[in-house]
C-alpha cells in the first residue's frame, strides 16, 4: 500500500491540488513545510511516499524502477478527480516529469530534479540492491554533523534524518541507463539553489523540454526542500508561475 499524506488549507479553494514527489533514499516527510506553506496559501498538497518509503508497506526494493515509482504517484493522483500540479525533488523531480510526459499533470515544477535522457543507454548494468543514505553522504544521525546541510537549522536537520531510508539501486541505475521524456504534455518550471554542488543550475544547460526557471539564492539541495527560507521564497514564486499558466 502507498502511503499519502494530505494537508488541506481551512479554507478550500478552485485551485488544483498538489502531489508532492520525494528524493532518493528518504520520504515525504521531507515536504514537511512545503505542505505548511501550501496550506496557508489555500492548496491542498498530497505528499507521496513511494513504495518502500516513509509510511507506506515496507517491500523489497532491489529490484524497483523508476516506472515502478511513477506508477505509484499516478496511483495517488487517481483519487483526486482532477489533474494535480505534480511537484518533486531530486530524483522525484524525475518521477514528476515521467508522470507529466504521460500527460497526468497539469503542470509540473522540479525542484532539482535528476535530468531525463533523449536516448537510452543499454551499456550501463541494472543491478538488483539497495543502499541507504550514507551513499549521498549523511555517515551520521548527529543533527549538528551534517555537512550536507550547511543551510538548515538543527531543526530542519532534524526532519531531513528522521526522512532517511533505503533506496533501490536498480532504480538508480536504471536513471543512469537514461530515463527517456520527448516531451511534456504540460508546463514545467526548474527550481535550482546558487549553493547546490550536486545539481546546481548549469547542469540543466542541455535540458530540451521547455521550462521556466529559478533560482533560490544560497539553497542547497536539502535546501530547496527544508529550509524554511527558501520554502517560503519557492512557495510564492510556484503559486505566482501556477497562477499565470493557468490563465
């Protein structure tokens, strides 16, 4: 079962809801503020953990893909009646623009997302495992020892750790062999942070599908996710850019 969690503003609103998208080896309890922020802002935000994360029923994830992880946010935006903005993070930027390229989403915001390919790479070996987060770095559940997280007070540092999972590396290979996206049936915006080392913003240089971009002044990667400051800058700029492609 995938788990969702849903935080509805106290007064609803016409606009679309959105399905937010977690990273790689960690789960939706990252959009922790996101879904604050989108509340008090009259949007109802559906939180995704995909399967073998977070809250949803733990499953042998050795040999999941990313179509598998797409599945499952498609799964989530059934109940909705309506197409969602979908939004994700890091490797969930990715899942969000495979639900987009199906055409399942209004509209579709990245925030640093792992880049898709216009071909794919038959080479790279699709191994069955998993690994944890120790891989990106994070050798510690010390909140002040995070030098991932140079941006985030002790305790958002504290929402990034509890977060923290296993992820399956065939589904990291399989971004390695070439995630394939055309094209997108519906707008995209790129969201980087100036102080991101692992996707800073030239790494979507070469990016072919059209998209709006910003970027969030001394954000790291965890940055764009939990600080505070910078959610609070994202949440206005996603609802603003939302606002005027719907018009």
């Amino acid at each position: 079962m995938i788990a969702v969690t849903a935080v509805l503003p106290d007064t609803p609103s016409d606009s679309p809801p959105v399905v937010l998208v977690h990273g790689a080896a960690n789960s939706a309890i990252v959009w922790t503020y996101w879904q604050q922020k989108l509340a008090a802002r009259g949007l109802a935000s559906h939180a995704v953990d995909l399967r073998g994360h977070g809250k949803s029923e733990p499953v042998d994830l050795s040999s999941t893909t990313m179509s598998d992880y797409a599945d499952d946010v498609r799964g989530a935006i059934a109940p909705l009646g309506s197409k969602p903005l979908v939004m994700g993070w890091s490797m969930g930027g990715l899942v969000a623009m495979m639900v987009a390229g199906a055409g399942d989403a209004l509209a579709c915001v990245t925030l640093a997302p792992s880049t898709p390919t216009r071909t794919r790479d038959r080479n790279v070996p699709l191994r069955p495992g998993t690994f944890g987060a120790d891989f990106y770095g994070i050798t510690s559940n010390d909140p002040d020892d995070q030098p991932a997280m140079p941006d985030l007070d002790r305790e958002e540092r504290v929402v990034a750790l509890s977060s923290l999972g296993p992820e399956s590396q065939y589904a990291r290979d399989d971004r390695k062999s070439g995630i394939v996206i055309e094209s997108l049936a519906s707008p995209l915006l790129v969201i980087t942070g100036s102080g991101d080392r692992l996707w800073p913003r030239d790494k979507y240089d070469d990016l072919w599908l059209p998209a709006d971009r910003i970027e969030i002044e001394g954000a790291s990667h965890w940055g764009l996710v939990l600080s505070r400051r910078a959610v609070a800058e994202e949440v206005s700029a996603v609802t603003e850019w939302a606002s005027r492609e719907a018009r």
